[in-house]
C-alpha cells in the first residue's frame, strides 16, 4: 500500500530498497513560504542499522504489510535465538537474537506475546506498554542513604536490570516500562 510523506508516522514501517524500515522518528518541516520538508529517522528491521530519510511532502512510499499473532515464548536456544510457538496453529519457529534482543528482557518464558509477522516470517515483537517482574537480585539499602530520588540495581527474573528505589526487596514484583525500561512502581499483582 502507497502512502505519501504526510501520512506516515512514528511506528510506521516502510518498504525500501528490499529492506523494512521502521519510523522511529518524525518531523514535518515547514520553513518560511518553502515546500515542506519531512525528516525521518529509522531503523533498518533486517540489519538493525540506523538512517535517516529527507522527503518532500508529495513524496511516496510503499507501506509493509504487517501480521501480528498471539504467541507463546517457549524458551532460548544457545544460539540466542529465541523460541516461539504460534498459539492457533501450535507451529513452533525461531525469532533471531539480533532482531528480538532488546525486547526479551520483558519476556517470561511461558508467557503470550505478540509477534510482528512480514510474509511469514517473524521479525519483532509488539510488547505491551509495561509488564510485571519479579526482583531476584538487589543491593541491601543503607540506613541513611535516603536522599532524595536515590536509585540501585536490581535484576528481574527475565535477567534484565533495572534502576529501583531503595526500599525494593528481592521477590517484589515491579512494574517496569517497555519503552525505556523505567521502574514504574509496585505492582498490585
């Protein structure tokens, strides 16, 4: 599907040169009584690689077409590949550690995610906008060091660290942010 540099926005992924770019920032430009300009930076799906991308407001691209289906992370191979398995069909297949990485640190095994398909073939994972862990490994607080806003590490059950405030404990469950990886609070769970 063709769509021109206006309707595109930040999350859209794009068809280029037989790569997948997503839109991981936009800005329509408009300077003085010039033609707009709009300034895109992206990320390449297939090798990872940052760009950016200058277009005139009349400018077209080809919009991919995306598939997202409800599966269930299994576990991870040596390879760092990490294992899915399609919750209508039961077909079990591999996402790639260097497309998946930054986002398995949210994932328990067992657990269901979505998983962002293009032609049949996985290439990410859609997470929801926080999940909840449980804390495994944190420093002991200091009595006294209580000053304001004052943070230590801590590491989830997935094996990702995340800065908390001092009065965590290990085996409270967390809320963290999936877009920053942020300490959001407890969690009621």
């Amino acid at each position: 599907m063709s769509a021109r540099a206006t309707e595109l926005r930040k999350g859209t992924v794009i068809e280029k040169d037989g790569d997948l770019l997503l839109i991981t920032e936009y800005k329509h430009h408009t300077p003085g009584n010039l033609r707009a300009i709009i300034q895109m930076k992206t990320k390449s799906l297939k090798t990872g690689s940052a760009g950016q991308i200058r277009a005139g407001s009349g400018d077209t691209f080809e919009v991919a077409f995306l598939e997202r289906k409800k599966c269930q992370y299994l576990y991870r191979e040596g390879n760092g590949d990490s294992i899915f398995m399609d919750e209508e069909s039961f077909e079990q297949f591999p996402l790639p550690s260097d497309l998946a990485a930054d986002s398995m640190g949210y994932v328990k095994e067992n657990t269901s995610v979505e998983v962002t398909f293009h032609e049949n073939r996985p290439i990410g994972l859609a997470l929801p906008p926080s999940v909840v862990l449980e804390v495994t490994e944190c420093e002991i607080a200091v009595k006294g060091n209580t000053a304001t806003n004052v943070k230590k590490d801590a590491v989830v059950e997935t094996g990702l660290q995340v800065k908390v405030p001092l009065h965590i404990k290990v085996g409270e469950l967390i809320k963290i942010s999936t877009d920053n990886g942020d300490f959001m609070g407890r969690a009621s769970e």
